[in-house]
C-alpha cells in the first residue's frame, strides 16, 4: 500500500530545510499536498526552496528561526499557526556537526554551541510544536526528530555530537509515550552517511572511496531516501509507529561487515 493521500493539506514545519536533508523531506512534503513552513537561519537559501517548491505548484512559506533560541522557535511556531491556521506535525532536522577530536579537547564553548542547537533545539521544537498540534485538535499529529546513526551507537572522535543525538533518541522515546493517547507519534529517524552539500567540492572519487568504507553498499545515501521516510512518518500508514529510531544506514547499524571469501562466486556471473 502506497497511497499517501492522508498527508494532503497537512501543515508540517521543517527546520534546518534550506539544504540536505531538510530541504528534501520540504520539497517532498510539498509534492505530495502538504502545506510546509521552510524554517532556517539562512535568510536566502531558505527562501530559495520555498521558490522551488511554489514553482512545481506545491505551498510552502519561509520563516528565519535559530532553533536555538526559545523566542524564534515559539515565533515559527505561532507563524505557522496564523499562515495556515493550524498545526499538523513537525520535522525537528537542524542541527550542526562538530571537528572531530578526543572527548577531553573539546572546550566548554563547543559544547555550549552544539548542544544548544541539536539538542535544545528539538526540545523547543517539541515544546512549542506539540503544544500548537494539541491546539489544532489535529487527528492524526506527527513529530519526527533527525537524528542520526550517532544517536544510537557510540563514535569515537565525536563526544559531543554523539551525546546530543543520543538525548533526541531518548527525547522522541520519552515523548512518544506522553503523547500516545491522544494520536501524536513521535519518531527519530538515524541516518548514516548521506550524500549532502557537507561533502563540499570532494572529489567524486574520494567519496565514492569513502562510501566504500563506511557503507556496506559501498555508495552514500540520497537525501531523498531520507524524505520518503518522514513522508511515510507523517502519512496514516504509520499511525501505529511512535517512540522508534529508524535507521536508514544500508546496514551500518546492523553490525560489524567482516569480508567473506564466497565458496561459489559464479553465483553472481
């Protein structure tokens, strides 16, 4: 079954949807009936996607927010609400990354900056999101927080990002459950590495070169393939699904790929 009908006329904000992932899950929802707000700090390119969504006949609207402020997050909120009337679901997807380095040379600053966006920044979303979709007395309420495969296994190099992720997957987890009676889900979706605007001008083959390390498909995943899942997140098809962290990683999550000498490769001739 594959009738996304249900999501038609939806009012659903996206944060972070300038670029990536945000962007995609934006232009997806548009495309199939929702009605979006393109929230993000960038002015320009948040604006650009809106363009891009009203030239394909979808309907979206831009509003500025750093998620990391409580003032901004309770504006975009009260913005969707007076644009569109009502409240469906929100997509809590920015967020920012951090160098890489061992847990005790992070200073106190970057861990002020970084959580106060990936993680703070969903817990606002959620505060003010759920709030306007109890408001709208919505049948069918939707929260979906992007985390990430770091929400779910430990990285070395990464302490602050991966403690972050970790406390969105245990927000959606604890959410879920205050909000099942009265027909909200809350999910986290954990993707592994996508092909996005962070690769910047990376030679082709160095990433493919990396795809073959970190994926166990050897290649990166679409941002689209990220999108069809909040799509799916936010349709009646996943009515029954609320508290899960979905990984969308090609397996990375699934355990350690060991290298296997195969008895008959002419399997594959």
């Amino acid at each position: 079954m594959t009738d996304f009908t249900s999501v038609q006329n939806k009012v659903a904000i996206v944060t972070g949807a300038s670029d990536g992932l945000g962007k995609a899950i934006a232009k997806c929802y548009a495309e199939n009936g929702m009605k979006v707000i393109v929230s993000d700090i960038n002015t320009e390119k948040g604006s650009k996607v809106v363009e891009e969504i009203k030239a394909t006949g979808g309907e979206a609207s831009f509003f500025r927010t750093d998620v990391s402020q409580e003032e901004d997050v309770k504006a975009m909120v009260d913005f969707a609400i007076e644009t569109y009337g009502r409240l469906d679901g929100i997509v809590n997807n920015a967020g920012i990354s951090a160098e890489s380095r061992p847990t005790h040379e992070y200073s106190i600053s970057e861990f002020d900056r970084l959580t106060s966006i990936d993680l703070k920044g969903v817990f606002l979303g959620m505060k003010f999101g759920i709030e306007a979709i109890l408001k709208s007395k919505s049948s069918s309420g939707f929260v979906v927080n992007v985390a990430s495969l770091a929400g779910i296994l430990g990285n070395s190099s990464m302490a602050i990002y991966t403690s972050a992720k970790h406390g969105v997957v245990g927000l959606t987890k604890s959410a879920a459950l205050d909000y099942a009676p009265y027909n909200i889900t809350v999910n986290a979706i954990c993707p592994g590495t996508i092909k996005t605007s962070i690769w910047g001008n990376a030679p082709e083959e160095v990433i493919q070169q990396y795809a073959k390390l970190l994926s166990p498909n050897g290649r990166l995943g679409d941002p689209k393939e990220v999108a069809h899942l909040a799509l799916f997140l936010a349709s009646d098809l996943a009515r029954y699904i609320s508290g899960s962290a979905i990984t969308v990683d090609a397996g990375s999550s699934a355990g350690k790929l060991t290298p296997t000498q195969w008895a008959h490769p002419e399997i594959l001739e």
